[in-house]
C-alpha cells in the first residue's frame, strides 16, 4: 500500500512539473500568435503583408517576419482575366435553389467542341446529339421536378423584370419549395404561388415590390395573388411585419434621381410620422412618396406631384392629401 502512494505522489508531481513547463510556453505561443495577427512586436505597425512566395508574415513597415512556413489554401494556379479563372478551375458553380436539381447535374454544351476547345469531328455528332437529348430527359424526370422546373423559370423570369437581387430570387425559391413540400400547391395555379412566394421573398428580403408591381410581369391577377400569398404565409407561419414607408424611400429617390440628402430627409420625416403613428392604416407607398414630395421642395430639388406619384405608382390626390397631413401634423412649413 505504500508503494502504491508512493507511486501516485510520484506521478501527481511530475504532472505538476509538466503544467510549470508548459504553461508559461503556451502562454508565450497564444502571445505570439494574438500579436502576429494585429501588430508588428517590434515596430507596433498593422501593415503586414502575406508573402505568398515565401510563405511568410512579413511586416511592411520594419521588414520583420512575424510567421513562417503557413499553409497557402488558394489555388495553385495563376489566372489574369475571367476566360483563364473559368477553364483552370476544376469546380463547378455553387448549389443554389433557383434550378430545380440545385445545380448539381452535369449539363453538355450545345457547342460541338470538347475540353480543348477543339472541334468534335462528324462521325461523333450525332453520338453527341443524343447525349444531349437523354440528359435533358433525365434532368427532369418525374412531375415534381417539371412542376419545380417551370416554377423557378418562372420565379426568375418576374425577378428578372423586377430588377431583384440574388439573395430574394434564393428566398422566395426556397419558400416556393417549403410549399411544395407541405402540398400546398394542389388546386393553385403554379403563377399564383410562385408570384406569391415572390412577393413573401420581398417582403422578407426588406426589398419590397407592391402587388400591383407583382401583377404586373406575372400572368396571374392581383387578387389571385393576395389570396395565395396569405394562403402560404399563414400555412407556412411566415411572420412578416408590414412594410415601412421607409424601405421604399431609395428606390423612388432613385427613380427621381433626387441627391443622398433629400433620401436622408425624407427618412427623418418618414421616422417623426411612425413616432406621431401617422402612418399606421395608411399605404406605404403613398407615404413614402409624400415624404420625399416634402423633402424635394425643402432641399430645394422640387418634383411635381405628377413625377413623384408616376414613380410610386399613386394617384396625385393620394400624395396631395398624404403630404398636407404630415406637413399639419408635424409642423413642417412648405413654400410652394
């Protein structure tokens, strides 16, 4: 029994020993890592260059190297314009939800070239030609996949006309999915809730698109539409706030091309009419567009009531009674 304890003390103190040893080493390491990322130790600059050829951390201000030997995780070949970067890399575009297999199938090129660039000689042609025709059947296989297949060709040609960016074309495809996979589009037009998946992405995107703008490059009604879209919200549970005047403040100022500060102003005044509530039951279009009405003639960039109400897509009586009651209520003095 002695020996034994005797034994473990042994080992407990030599573990001790190692963790005096240790630690003051690691402490220095994490030291010395923290400060090579920031700051030079010698010279206290943050100008450091990564010498690629070298594989050094070098600082640009004193020449010292504060890291050696690190692993370079970028390609290991040159390219100096887009034609080179796309034939020397060995990977494919990124999976997206806008096509219906994700992007990841194999697709055959109409040109009759191979790898090289090279012309494919005519006895192979017609070897080519049915390739082409058996992958495009097999692309789309089943009923879903044609189903999804004209849905998302459909989502991107309205997205397209709208003038939408990449990350509310992923959105409302992925909602357009979550719908197909609850069953939600039996008995509906594939228009209908592709339109309204479109509409829901905007809303949730912050990049919002009234539904008459939806109407407008879909084939399907705007009724239809609103039906649809509170269909899949509620089915869904998409919980999407109404929208602010303010988002669609850029957008018309854009369209008007009116300068930063009459868009600044008109969100100050957009933010003074939600605190006074001014806005709540009102139409965020024709808020906004009294807003930036008010705005153009205090920043002395006046736009008739015809211009501004053209770009928001509003009647001028809308504007004139939307403009007079801000103005009241917020003591805002117009010259006109």
């Amino acid at each position: 029994m002695a020996e034994i304890e005797k034994l473990k003390m042994l080992q407990s103190e030599r573990e001790a020993l190692k963790k005096r040893v240790r630690t003051p080493v690691r402490e220095k390491q994490v030291k010395r890592e923290a400060t090579s990322e920031t700051v030079c130790p010698e010279c206290g600059s943050r100008q450091l260059v990564h010498d690629y050829e070298r594989a050094e951390l070098v600082c640009k201000n004193c020449g010292l190297v504060l890291d050696e030997e690190f692993i370079d995780r970028g390609p290991e070949w040159r390219a100096f314009d887009h034609d080179q970067r796309v034939k020397r890399s060995r990977v494919g575009a990124p999976m997206t939800f806008t096509i219906h297999d994700k992007g990841l199938s194999t697709m055959i090129d109409w040109r009759n070239r191979d790898s090289y660039g090279r012309a494919i000689s005519s006895k192979n042609r017609a070897q080519l030609y049915r390739l082409r025709k058996w992958q495009r059947r097999i692309r789309v296989s089943n009923a879903t996949e044609r189903n999804l297949a004209f849905a998302l060709s459909e989502l991107d040609r309205m997205a397209s006309a709208l003038g939408l960016p990449r990350n509310v074309r992923e959105t409302a495809a992925v909602i357009y999915r979550d719908a197909v996979d609850k069953n939600l589009i039996r008995g509906r037009s594939i228009e209908g809730v592709a339109a309204a998946a479109l509409y829901a992405a905007c809303r949730q995107c912050s990049v919002p698109r009234t539904l008459d703008e939806i109407a407008e490059v879909s084939r399907v009604s705007r009724k239809e539409i609103g039906r649809t879209y509170r269909f899949i919200s509620r089915e869904l549970g998409l919980k999407l706030l109404p929208t602010s005047p303010i988002d669609y403040v850029p957008r018309f100022c854009s369209g008007l091309n009116l300068k930063g500060e009459v868009q600044s102003r008109a969100v100050e005044i957009l933010r003074q009419a939600g605190e006074r509530e001014l806005t709540s039951g009102r139409g965020p279009t024709g808020v906004a567009a009294a807003a930036i009405y008010i705005s153009s003639i205090l920043s002395g960039e006046r736009r008739t009531q015809r211009e501004v109400a053209e770009v928001a897509g509003v009647t001028e009586v809308t504007i004139r009674n939307r403009y007079k009651e801000l103005a009241e209520k917020l003591d805002i003095e117009i010259i006109l």
